[in-house]
C-alpha cells in the first residue's frame, strides 16, 4: 500500500471539475453524500492508512473491528479517489434512481461492511491453504471492492447487455470477471482479492439470499417501528429476477386530516365558506342568463310584454266594434 502523497491534488481537481459538468442537481442525495465523505475522510482522515486499513492480522487478530467501517471510506492517494469515485458516481446515477435513496443507503452500507468480512474470510482461508502468513498481513483500503458489488448489480438489472472492454465486447454477466482480470494485470499494486470479496458480496445480493435477508431486516424495524407489518415492494422490471431484486419502501401512515383533505381540497372551514359563497353568486349569475335564453341560446321573448300588446288590440277592437 501506496502512502498518501500530498503534493498534487490534481485528483481532487479532476473529480470537482467532473461534479461540476455532470451538474450537482442531476446527482442523487444519497450518491452526493456519499462521495462528500468520500472526499472530506481524504482531507481529513479519522485515522492514519496504516490504522484504517482492513486486514486479518490487525482486525481479527487484534480486534480492531471499526477498521470494517473506517477502511472503504479512505484512499491511498488523490488519484485512488478520482478513479474510485468517478465510478461511484456514475453507478449511484442509475442505482438510487432505480432502488430508491433509501433502499441505496440500505444497500450502500451493507456492501461497505460486508465486502471487508469477506476480505478477511478469503484472506484467512488463503493463510490456511498457502500456510503463509503475508495473506494475513495484507492490508486494504478503498471503495473498490464495494464498487464491484454495485458494478454486479448493475449489470443485473441490465441482463443481455454489452459492454465493451479495451474495445472486446464483453456480456454483461461476465463483465465484473473480466475487469477483475484486467485490473489486476495492468494495476499489480490493487487488491485482487478486495476486489473479488466485492464481486461475491454482489452474487449474494442478486442469486443467493443476502437481498431477502435484508428485506427481512427492514420488515423487522418497520413492524417493531410503525406496529404494523405493511411491505410495499417495487419490481426490478428488466432483470428477470423479480423475487430477487424488488425493493423495499416500508409503510407510512396517512397524515392527519388526510382523508378530510381529500373531499374538502384541503381548505379550512372559513375557505369552504367563501368558496361556498363564490360559486353560490357564480351559479346566480350563470341562471340569469339562463331565464334570458331558449334551450338554442336565442334570447327568449319577454311574455309579459307580449301579454300586454294582446290586450291592448282586444281593446283597440272593441273600441273599433262599438
């Protein structure tokens, strides 16, 4: 592991100038906050590398377990953050749009935890099976491994698709491999087994049980939350795993007033009031010329005129007679 130059910050120039071409309000809350802490951890670190690091012999060994929360959130260098956030940006884009900012947060956190427990998992197998204890000292840090999990969910909702590798079209269900291997044989000094730990944390979301173990989760805290047991799911649509990939929204109750709301307009009374009386002097208005006209709209003829004139010929042909 690189130590941190501080020299150049061309990195951190590079990321602010790609934020402000995407545009701030295009990028989701969940996905801006995210890269926000992302980038303050890197100017201010909670900790040194060397003690944010995750790895079997500092975090196992000597139970140092916030590593596990400390180690996806700090890089190497400036560049480790450009690349790695960069990526962030572009899957957060597509992912919270379509599992919800809260389900993404969900998502994002238990990614993060769960992608170093399985570092440490293969690490200590690795230890056993080689009998050698350098596996055990490995020690990584950075969003990667949890960025191939987004990246193999991603391409789970995107099934039949392709995507093209140093110009090899390449299936979307292998491209997470595929890039695993090119990573590791351009950029030797990347975690090869923090990036698979990433790509196996992705398949327990999208084929094995970790998705509805968390659905189970959330069910849980809402029903101990709310009392109630209402789950509302919404379809992955495209990927074909509908029982897989649904996501969770959880039960709010109606507000107050809100069925009163709905058949008075959400006035108060003394608006109803002179709503009331608006529609009362409309209504008057609408019946006079009403009265004035025939079913056609021909203004109608004034009987009581008409009444009039007949009488005065009666007379007129009396007077005449007599």
């Amino acid at each position: 592991m690189n130590r941190r130059s501080r020299s150049s910050h061309l990195g951190l120039l590079m990321l602010g100038s790609q934020l402000l071409q995407v545009g701030l309000d295009n990028i989701p809350p969940v996905t801006l906050a995210v890269l926000g802490l992302n980038v303050y951890l890197f100017l201010f670190p909670a900790a040194p590398l060397l003690r944010t690091c995750v790895s079997v012999q500092q975090t196992y060994w000597q139970g140092d377990w916030r590593r596990l929360l400390l180690a996806p959130f700090h890089h190497a260098d400036d560049w480790h953050l450009y690349f790695n956030m960069v990526s962030l940006l572009w899957k957060g884009m597509n992912l919270e749009r379509r599992l919800g900012p809260a389900w993404f947060l969900y998502v994002l956190s238990v990614f993060s935890v769960l992608t170093g427990a399985v570092y440490l998992l293969l690490e200590a197998l690795l230890t056993e099976l080689a009998d050698d204890q350098s596996y055990s000292q490995d020690c990584a840090v950075g969003f990667s491994g949890v960025l191939f999990a987004l990246k193999v969910l991603n391409n789970h909702f995107n099934p039949g698709s392709v995507i093209y590798m140093m110009g090899l079209p390449v299936a979307s269900r292998y491209a997470s491999w595929v890039e695993l291997i090119l990573i590791h044989l351009t950029a030797p000094g990347t975690s090869f087994v923090g990036h698979l730990s990433g790509i196996l944390v992705g398949l327990l979301y999208t084929s094995g049980p970790l998705n509805r173990i968390m659905k189970n989760c959330a069910d849980l805290f809402m029903s101990n939350e709310h009392g109630l047991h209402h789950n509302y799911y919404r379809s992955s649509g495209t990927s074909g795993y509908a029982d897989q990939s649904d996501v969770y929204f959880g039960y709010f109750p109606d507000p107050p007033g809100y069925h009163t709301a709905s058949y008075t307009g959400g006035l108060t009374e003394e608006e109803q009031l002179e709503a009331a009386i608006r529609n009362s002097l409309h209504d008057r208005g609408r019946g006079h010329d009403r009265r004035g006209h025939d079913r056609r709209g021909r203004p109608r003829r004034d009987l009581s005129h008409d009444v009039s004139a007949e009488e005065m010929r009666r007379k007129r042909r009396r007077r005449f007679d007599s």
